[in-house]
C-alpha cells in the first residue's frame, strides 16, 4: 500500500472557493518528513487574496452572528460526522505530513470530531445572566454576543485538534475564522475546511 497516493488536493479556501496550486504562483512544497518525499504544492496567498479573504470574513459576519445557536449546532454535528466518516482518509494525509504513526492520526481525527460535536453543544448553552442591581426596580443583563470576525494561526504538531478547537469555538459563538495552517501539515487543516463546507458552512 502507497500511504502517498492517499494525499490530498491542497488549495486556499477562500469565500468557499478553492484555489490551487499553478505554476505562475508562488508556493512551496510539503514533504513527507518520513521520506523526504514531494506530497504536493502548497499555494501562498497574494496579498489580494488575503485582503479577499478579510473582507469575506466581515461580510458573513452579520448574517452568521444572527443565525440561531441551533442552526450552527446542526453544521458543526455535521462537520463532526463527516470527519467521523472520512478518518481513514484524513487520518492517512496527517500521517503523510505529519509523520506520526497512523495509530495517533486516527486518535486525533478522532478528538477532533469530538471537539466539533462538543462547541455544537456548548454553543447552544451560551446562556446570559441577570445580575443583581443597587436599585430594586433594576436589572442588568448580561448577554454573550459574537465579537467579530477571528483569525487562527495553528502549529504543526497537532493539525486537526489544534485547528478544530479554534474553528468550531469561534464558529459556534457566531464568528467567522480565517484560517492560516501550517505549511508543514497543511492537508489536514484543507480538509477539516472541507468538511465544514460540506456540512453546509
């Protein structure tokens, strides 16, 4: 069995569009560290496309910060199934640019869907509070609301937990995230935006 024919398409996902390697743009070239061997090119982002991706970030702000708590529940349970259903594949990939053991990849994968399933629920008891006031005709509320648009920068050593843990938080507080994996285990990250964007991101 070839682990290195199971590696993935990478691309930039930016506003749900995917843009991918080509000669005339600059990138580099993930390896597998076991190896040293080519996996694939990994594209950089011009300075457009960031400004492009920042602008998508704030544009869906006002309308995913709106959604029920219930709507964006039902899109990260179903990010947390779909990485259920694909572990075999991610597993492979993180394992192609990661290095660790198959065994620990699946693991990850594993927690990693567990973490989207955990923040569908704890985004749906994001309860406020009422705080006690001087006056006894007053009240104060305290209600949590989105901040604003995020942007996550994760390490190398845990490319799906480390990403997941930052996109379904903020995701299931009503905030949009860019994403900047890293450009050794860039694979993992690519299809853990996939999944989102399959389960209706």
């Amino acid at each position: 069995m070839n682990l290195r024919d199971d590696y993935c398409t990478l691309a930039l996902i930016i506003n749900g569009r995917e843009i991918g390697p080509a000669a005339d743009r600059p990138g580099e070239t993930v390896t597998d560290p076991a190896t040293g061997a080519d996996l694939a090119r990994l594209p950089h982002a011009t300075a457009a496309e960031l400004d492009e991706a920042l602008q998508a970030s704030a544009d869906a702000f006002p309308a995913w910060s709106r959604e029920t708590a219930l709507h964006r529940s039902t899109i990260l349970r179903r990010t947390a199934d779909l990485l259920r259903d694909r572990l075999e594949r991610i597993a492979r990939i993180m394992t192609l640019e990661q290095g660790k053991p198959l065994v620990e990849s699946r693991a990850e994968l594993a927690h990693a869907a567990d973490l989207f399933e955990w923040y569908a629920e704890e985004g749906r008891r994001a309860y406020g509070r009422i705080i006690p006031a001087r006056d006894a005709a007053l009240r104060h509320y305290v209600v949590p609301e989105p901040v604003g648009p995020c942007a996550a920068f994760t390490p190398w050593n845990f490319p799906a937990l480390t990403p997941a843990r930052k996109l379904a938080g903020a995701l299931a507080a009503g905030c949009p995230i860019i994403l900047k994996a890293s450009e050794e285990t860039p694979g993992t990250a690519v299809e853990l935006v996939r999944a989102l964007a399959d389960a209706g991101l």
